[in-house]
C-alpha cells in the first residue's frame, strides 16, 4: 500500500505522486532533494549515500505512521536513493496527498525534517579537492576562495 | 554472540564493516565502553546505538544473537 | 525561461519541475491541484474550468516575479489547466526549485495562496444534481444525507 | 468605444462573452453602474473590473479602445 524504499536505482518522483493519489485527494505536495553543485563555496563532483536498509526502510515507515496520526487523510510516499549519484540527480523524494492542500505541505515538510534527524542514511560528499561523510558534527573544509 | 555493523566514517575507522563479539549480557554503555577500547575515537562523532534496528539506551541489555548497529550522525535528505 | 500557462492539454507535473532544476537547486516542491470527487458531501462528477487566459498568464508571470524577489535563487513554473476535468486530473501545477528546501515550500504555498486570490480562472463543479460557478461569494447546495 | 468581457457567472447573466459599448471618458465606477442598469444583479456576486489586464480601481477612467473585463470572484487552483 505505501511506499517506503531505499533503491541504487535512479529515482523517478512521478511514480510516487501518482501512487498518493487517490479520489478524495485535492493535493499532493511532492519534495525532490537533489544533488547540488556548489555548497558553501565548495564545488560538488558527486555524492555517494550509503545506508542500513532495513532501519532506514523501518524508520520511513515509522515517520508515514507519524504523519497519519497528525494529519488525517494523508498519504505518503518515500524513497532514498543510495550509491553514486550526480549533480542534479535525485536523491530522495516525498510525495504527499491530503483531502486539502495545508495538510500535504505541512505533512511533506515534517517527512524530510524526520528523515534528516533519525533515518540511518549517509552522505559523502566528493570534490575536487577531497571527499567526506557528512554529519551534524562534521565540518566542511575552509573555503579557499570566499 | 552479539553481531556489531558500522556504518559511514564509524565502518572507515574500524576497517571492517561487521564483527561478532561476545558481549551478551552486556548494556548498550558498555558496548560503546568495549568500542572505544577497540576504536580508540569511535564515541567523538556522537554516533548512536541501535539494537535490532532501533536506537537504544544506553543501559539496555544486550541478548544474545541481537544485532547492534553503530550509527553516526545521519545526513540523508 | 520560465512557465506560466494556462493550457486546454493534461498537466505532465514532471515537466514543470524538470523546468526549475538547476545545478545549483537542492530541492524542488511540486504542488498539484487535483479534482476531488467528494467537496462537503456532495459528489462531484466533473469540472469545468474558463480563464481571461491573457491576463491569467500575465498575473501568474507576476506572482512569479513577487517570488523571486521574497525568495532569492527560487525558480517557478506555474500551469493551470481549463476546460473539463474528470475526478484526480491535474487542475494545477506549481513547481519551485531553490538552493534551499525551506523556501521551495514557502514560495510554492505563496504561489496557490496567489493564484486563488488573483489569477482570473473559475471553476464549475458539476454533479449529479446540477452545476455552479465556484466563487468565494457563493455557497455550495445544502447537503441532502450530513 | 470600449471593448467589455464577461466571464463565468456573469457570462451567464450577460448572456454573452462581450460587447462593445460607448464608455471612453468614463470611470469604472460609472461603468459598473452602467452594467447593473443594464444587467440587474451584476455588482452582486462581488466582481472585480480589470482594464486592460489590470484590476483597475472605481476612479479609473476609461481610454478609448480600453478593454474592460468583469471579473467575478476567482475560484482557480
């Protein structure tokens, strides 16, 4: 019925808006968060996002129960994609349907807050200067050229 | 036997990306003790513990056959 | 470079936020209006939606312009549908992409809000018991089974 | 003369999409007093004039060749 699913496998965000629809849906509010090229000054050559499937698998789950009990009538959709992934690539999509349109954007963004907090998935960014995981305690480098 | 995964910069530091350990019996702290020992830096990235696939206490009870998961600070989306 | 469109064609959501993605985007939301089938107990077979399609296009145009100086480095795409709509279809699509997540959902909730204030388009439900244009002054029919 | 449209609810009351009409040099105050002689119940329903795309105010005055658009309230989205 929902879908919740860590795949190596390009990512395509339709798939799971039309999943949420439903008849009695008047909005889905979809989030795709992408593979951005520069970051504080850092060029990104690509990113490489490793998790522990089945936690991660079990916590999205988890956060689609959450956002049931706070927001009556929604579904929800999400996908984590890991491995190698470019510029622009997607790296993770929510998609959200709600009776009225409030509920879907609210929903969508507690879903990514949620997923950013307790969801076991790691990001290790690589430049051309380097590469490292990234965590709340890690630092990026300083920037050469501000 | 305890079944130990490290993931991340955690699994870069230990060298391996699993291992068993005989730490039955033993609480989630005296895992992360037993790591430190191991891994000497392991705790300083604030990594969490997860037992069978959910973050635990520090004074819960390992059993014998659990899977504990040393889990750094998450950075998905 | 951007979209605003008021078309007689099906929404391919996809399209619009394939639009916005750039290499400097992190995260793109895409809101889509659907036709519901049930609006306060009354159930509704089809909609027909009219637009005053240039100024329509010209008020979008500048409610993206508003958003682009609320919110720096968004960009948008908006396309609302006219003509008849069966129960799920896509009767608007707003997609915005920023470096940031926090102001793609903002600036993607402002855009609706906009649109339902300004931009000349109406809609009429029609259901098993009759028709009506939709307007803020107007009052749905009383519901017959509450 | 002035070019004037109706759309939605107020088509439905016009009973046609637009008209011409000798309007140059007046307001759109004067305009929509115009229409409720001539359309009774018009102003009713809440509607907006626009002037060539724009929401015009009740003091605007109207330009030979204007088009002026009776806007009821909008309901997109």
């Amino acid at each position: 019925m929902s879908i919740y699913e860590i795949t190596d496998k390009p990512i395509d965000p339709q798939r799971y808006a039309d999943h949420v629809l439903r008849p009695e849906a008047g909005a889905v509010v979809t989030f795709t968060g992408h593979v951005r090229e520069w970051t504080k000054g850092i060029r990104t050559l690509y990113l490489s996002y490793e998790a522990y499937v089945p936690m991660a698998e079990k916590k999205m789950a988890q956060i689609g129960r959450e956002i049931g009990e706070k927001w009556e009538g929604t579904r929800i959709a999400i996908a984590h994609r890991i491995g190698e992934l470019d510029v622009g690539e997607v790296a993770v999509v929510i998609a959200v349907s709600s009776p009225h349109r409030k509920a879907a954007y609210e929903a969508n963004e507690y879903a990514i807050e949620r997923i950013k907090q307790d969801v076991p998935i790691w990001k290790k960014e690589i430049w051309e200067t380097g590469e490292q995981w990234i965590g709340d305690q890690n630092k990026k480098p300083e920037v050469r050229n501000p | 036997m305890i079944k130990l995964l490290y993931f991340a910069g955690i699994r870069d530091l230990t060298g391996v990306p699993e291992e068993q350990a005989p730490l039955a019996g033993r609480t989630v702290g005296e895992l992360m003790e037993w790591a430190e020992d191991k891994y000497p830096g392991i705790r300083e990235g604030g990594a969490r513990v997860a037992v069978n696939e959910e973050y635990a206490l520090d004074g819960d009870v390992l059993t014998e056959g659990d899977t504990a998961a040393f889990i750094p600070p998450v950075s998905g989306g």
